[in-house]
C-alpha cells in the first residue's frame, strides 16, 4: 500500500506543471484573476461581483458593486470608467475606515489580473474607453496664504452644504444622502486626517476635481481653477496634523516600496 | 504488500467513517480574524494553516490591516478574538523491528485517537500592541498547557517596521513553521533530530520547532519581502542555569522574497537561519538529584543552515517548493560522558505545496521528504550512518466550505519514515502512517 501509495508521484509531478499559466506585459489574465478574486474578494464583493458577498449584510459601507463599471476613485473625468492604474491606486492603498483592505502585499501580476476580472461584470469595459485623466498641476506647497484662501474656497463652493462648517461631515444635508445604489451615505468627516483612498495631496486635489461617481460627492472641474482646487486641499490639510504625518509616511513607502 | 494486508488497510480506512474525536499535533489558522476584517481564510493561507504573502504581512504588522479598523474599539461590537480548532482524525502506525519476549516483531496500532482542541485567541488591545493566547489540551487527561503566549509590539521606533518587539512564549521564526504546516503524521526532522549514542542520554532537548519562551525582535520592510527576526530565549525542557536566563539561547532568521512580472516562477525566496541553544551540563545535586536553577558548564546544540523557496505558476494558487538544508552539532558533554566527542550531522527537507487552479481552491496537494545523515557519531564504534533516516509524507487537502467565519476540511495522509539501526538488535526500523481526518475551525 505505501510502496504503491510512492509510485503516484510521477503522476502528480505530471499534473502541476498544468498549473502555470503565463500572463502578458501589461495586462492581466482573467482567468487567473478569477482565482485571485476567488481567494481575496468574494467574500465581500460577491461571486457576481455585485458587493453582496456573505459579509456585506453587515457592513455600514457596502462593498462596490462592479456591474455598472461605476468607480468612485479616478483620475478621468466625471462619467468616466476608471484607468486601470485606478484601480490598482485603490488596491495599493485600500479604502482607510471602510473594511476594503491594502492588497500591496499581493504581487503586482495577481492585482493586475484581479483587476482585469473585475472588469468584466461590467459590459461597460468591452464598450467604452476611459477618458484621458485629469491633469494635476504640480502641489504649489501648503502654506498658511494658502489655507486662508482656501477656506473661501470652502465657503464659495458651498462644501459645507454636506461636509459641515468645520469639515466634520455634519451639514445640513449630510443626513439625506442616498448614493446610486440606493444606500444611505454620509459625508466624509475631513477632519479624521485621511480621506478613504490614498494618503498624497493629489489623492484629495482628484476629489473634487473629478467627482466621487455613485456618491452625492459632485465635481467641480467645470468651475473650479486648479489654483483654488490647491488651496482647498491646503484648506482640507489643515483640519488635522494626521493629513501630514500620513503623507509623509506615504512618500517614505514610495521611495521604499517595492510595488508603488 | 500482500493481498491480505492491503485488505487489513482497507478496513482500518473503512472506520475512518466512524468518525469521534482525536486529535494530532496542533495548527493554527485564525477564524476570529477572518471574522474580525471579513476575509475568507483563503486571504491569509496559501493552503491553510500555510500562510501566503498577505498573511505574512499581517502578522508581521501585529494582526493589523492599518485602515483604521483594527483595535478593539474600532472593530464591529460581535468581534470576539477566539476561535476553536479540531481535527478529528484516524490514524494507523505500523513500526518494524520492534523488541517484544516473543522476539522482533512488527507492531501496528490505529484508531481514533484522544480528543483535544486549540482555542485559538489573537488579536489586537491597542493599535501596535498585539497578542496570541493558545490553550492546547482538554483531552481526556484533563491537562491544558499555552501552547503560545505573547504580546507584540509593533513600529517601536517612528512608526519604522524594522523594529518590532514580541515577548512571551512563541514560535521562532523558521524556514517553515511547525505549528502552520500541513503534514500531521509526521514531524521536521531536521527540526528535532539530535545526534545519539546507542542506548545514551542527551541532556540537549532543544527542538527548533518547540515554541520557546523569550524575546524576539522582528524587522521587515512594507510588504515584509524583507525581514528578519532574532530570538534571545531560555531553551525549552532545560533544568535551568544559574545564569540570568535558565539556558540562555538564540536563533536568528534572515530572508528575502523577489518577485517576477512575467515568466514561469512567480516569487523566489532565500533565507538563512541559525540557532546555538544552551544547557547546563553540571549541577548542584540534594540527594543525588540535580538542583533546578543550579546548572553550570554550559553546552551548545547548534543549528545552521539556509532555505530557498520557489512559487511556479501564479501565486494564487501556485505549485510552492521549499528546500531547507541544515547542519547540526551537539557537543560531547551533552551525552553526559557517554560520547567520545561532539555529535553532527546534516539534514534537510523538500517541501511542495500544490493549489491546483480550480474554482475556488479547495484543494491542496503536499508532499515532503525528509532527509538526515550522520556526520561525525558521538560514540566513534557506532555505525556511521546509525540513526541516519530518510522519510516521506504525501497527503490531501479538501476544504468542504469556506466562510469568513469558519473553515472545514477533509484531510488524508500517508508517511513512512526509514531510521538506520535503531530497531530491535541494531536493525533498521521503519514506521508508517495513514491518516484521515476532518480539520475544522470556527
């Protein structure tokens, strides 16, 4: 029994070499991002990929459903589908208060065929292209001008509408906000230090510069300079000393990083 | 085999179906996380209790995710950091040349054995200080010992991952874990072999896969593809010195993971590893019997080797390999003037690990051979290869469901281990196993 139990290993052998499957440059492999998405995602995002896995019931802020190619963290315009560098910020960084996870300790192929999976629950990706991004002008640095200036911004666009006069998500809105599918959604509380995806004064400039699609939270590319949009991000950095403290740490992941 | 004996095989395996409860050498995966972040144990277990790179990193970083949702405060109000493992299992064991008034004889034993379960209990207090509590036991002899006991803290200087600090009582940070493995009828030889004189002693109980009481420091860069880990540690089964520490020890673990974008291997890692674990040889007697904590003359079992891990395939459900090679050497004062001089030896060990790529990975396929050879005997009239043994495991792994709550799967094994001379009237002996079981965690 045992001896014969021994003979099996060539079969086996066999068998594994089955497993590899090759992925090109650049794009990922749908199949193997099926697995990928089968080991980390499922359980929240759904098997249909429409955010109803087996632990969304209990989350406050449900998991994305992907079926409408609706992403609320772009560099492209308001309306459009993500880049797939998008989507890859959000996986590096995941979404800070919500259960959305950092996947930066998967291997860049395994998020690059997630990501190529992912796409497909929306007939959006097979259709449409993704607009060119955004152009973010380099930061002019944060300085007390710059706050000052950007607390008028703050006032014209009428922020505080949702956010609340001081950025702590309280404005006389906040209470009725419904997002696309259907789910109560509050403000984000600005003065906690992060907003949900990213840690870099670019990450809070695409905010408003591009919409949070899905959500209440609008776009002002339209009528706003990229001078005030700076302003206002130095505004926002100046609710909370974390905004700096994080930042730094990011630009130190940067530089050591292996994957960003 | 004959036809008879395979028949014998055949019904030990038929009462696999009546399944009660046993229990063989503990693993650990952690549901309560998995309830706590939401994550299917797929997330953290390249096959469970295996850990892959996302589960590295998060013990690495103290049980933490870092998104603001990790300590008790912040975590849903039905988090309870514990989980319960069992794994109910038959097994049979057969062992060769065996002494018995009736002369050398092959003695065979099964059944399903002793219940006892891991309460598993982990998680964070605050954010950066993390712990692991491990009750093992309540088995019919009513005993139940921590298997593991630790507080960890995590980014001790500037928020820098290099300086983590953990104390308490826990597993040194091996090539490949002894507690997350899978293999259950077998142990790492090269973790636990000692070198021996026919018949002898040796004071040296030191087992790189015992969890040991300590400190260790651990270091690793963001995604841990980096990391070492030093332990200071008074080595476990020891009478005790009158040093400061009872038998002051170390070990030490390096290792780095490199990645490849395209092409056949996916993740390569290289590791080395060394471990010098100390024991009083003389002692204060009262009545002829050594005093605890009077021991002197320390002597050194000392460990050294490296490692080398290749994943093929996709990471996500790859074929892993693990070749460890050590070399080991207890000193001759440890046979307790038996030996004629120090005892080595080298050894190793090829592990592999299949996920194939099917929906939802239920499945994992292991192997491993293990390996020792004798260098130098302690006692020189002995045969050089006594005790040498070569051993191998090959098993299977069906996880019935996964949920972010708990886990459960079919578990089926079989391994023979070969040792050199160490059977009745200086033969070789042989021992082979087969074991099923349902592994189970919630």
């Amino acid at each position: 029994m045992f001896y014969r139990v021994g003979q099996l290993i060539p079969v086996f052998a066999g068998l594994l070499f089955a497993a590899g499957s090759a992925t090109a440059a650049g794009t990922g492999s749908v199949k193997t991002g099926k697995l990928v998405y089968e080991r980390y995602c499922l359980s929240c995002h759904g098997a249909e990929g429409n955010g109803q896995g087996e632990a969304a019931e209990y989350m406050a802020v449900k998991p994305r459903d992907y079926r409408q190619g609706t992403y609320k963290w772009r560099t492209t315009p308001s309306g459009s589908l993500p880049l797939d560098s998008d989507l890859e910020h959000t996986l590096l960084n995941g979404l800070h208060g919500t259960y959305m996870p950092t996947w930066r300790a998967l291997d860049q192929r395994s998020r690059r065929d997630v990501i190529s999976y992912i796409k497909t629950f929306s007939p959006r990706f097979a259709t449409e292209k993704p607009q060119d991004p955004i152009v973010i002008p380099p930061d002019p640095g944060y300085s007390d001008a710059s706050v000052a200036r950007g607390t008028a911004v703050y006032k014209k666009y009428n922020c505080s509408q949702c956010h609340g006069p001081g950025g702590q998500g309280d404005g006389p809105s906040a209470h009725e906000l419904k997002d696309d599918w259907g789910n109560a959604i509050v403000p984000y509380d600005l003065t906690k230090g992060h907003v949900k995806c990213g840690d870099q004064s670019t990450d809070i400039y695409r905010v408003f510069m591009t919409g949070l699609a899905g959500t209440p939270m609008p776009t002002f590319a339209d009528s706003m300079s990229s001078a005030d949009a700076w302003d206002l991000v130095h505004f926002i950095q100046s609710l909370s000393p974390g905004y700096a403290k994080n930042m730094m740490a990011a630009a130190a992941d940067r530089k050591t990083g292996a994957t960003q | 085999m004959t036809g008879k004996g395979s028949l014998r095989v055949m019904l030990q395996v038929a009462l696999f179906a009546v399944v009660t409860f046993v229990f063989v050498s503990p693993a650990s995966a952690i549901p309560a996380f998995a309830r706590k972040y939401s994550l299917r144990c797929t997330a953290c277990h390249e096959a469970w209790p295996v850990l892959n790179d996302f589960g590295r990193n998060f013990r690495d970083n103290g049980y933490q995710l870092r998104l603001g949702k990790d300590d008790t405060v912040t975590a849903e109000p039905g988090y309870w950091p514990v989980a319960v493992h069992v794994l109910p299992s038959y097994t049979y064991t057969k062992v060769t040349n065996q002494p018995t008034d009736q002369g050398t004889k092959t003695l065979g034993s099964g059944g399903v054995g002793d219940a006892s379960i891991d309460l598993l209990m982990a998680g964070v207090l605050t954010p950066n200080i993390s712990f692991l509590v491990v009750p093992t036991g309540f088995a019919s002899d009513g005993n139940v010992h921590l298997e593991s006991y630790w507080a960890y803290f995590s980014r001790v200087i500037k928020n820098s991952d290099w300086l983590n600090i953990r104390i308490g009582q826990f597993e040194m940070d091996l090539p490949a874990s002894s507690h997350r493995n899978l293999e259950m009828t077998d142990s790492y030889l090269l973790y636990s072999y000692h070198p021996s004189v026919p018949g002898g002693a040796n004071i040296s109980a030191y087992d790189m896969g015992e969890n040991q009481r300590g400190i260790e420091i651990v270091g690793h860069d963001r995604d841990s593809l980096t990391r070492y880990a030093i332990s200071v540690f008074s080595a476990h089964d020891s009478l005790g010195s009158s040093n400061g520490l009872s038998s002051p020890s170390f070990y030490g673990h390096l290792q780095k993971y490199f990645r490849f974008n395209e092409g056949p291997v996916s993740q390569f890692e290289l590791g080395v590893w060394g471990a010098l674990a100390n024991y009083p040889t003389q002692f204060l007697t009262s009545g002829g019997t050594p005093i605890p904590g009077s021991g002197s003359h320390l002597q050194s079992s000392t460990r050294y080797g490296m490692e080398a891990n290749l994943w093929l395939g996709p990471l996500v459900a790859p074929l892993h390999l693990d070749l460890v090679y050590g070399h080991g050497k207890d000193k001759q004062d440890l046979f307790a003037g038996t030996a004629d001089r120090a005892g080595t030896f080298n050894g190793g060990f090829l592990e592999a690990i299949w996920v194939p790529p099917t929906d939802l990975l239920h499945w994992s396929v292991f192997g491993r051979y293990d390996v020792i050879r004798n260098q130098n005997q302690p006692l020189i009239a002995a045969p050089a290869n006594f005790n040498d043994q070569n051993q191998w495991t090959l098993g299977m792994k069906y996880t019935i469901a996964y949920s972010i709550r708990d886990e459960v799967a079919l578990h089926a094994e079989v391994s023979s281990n070969k040792a050199k001379g160490v059977g009745d009237g200086g033969l070789d002996q042989r021992t082979d196993s087969i074991m099923f079981g349902v592994d189970f965690v919630y």
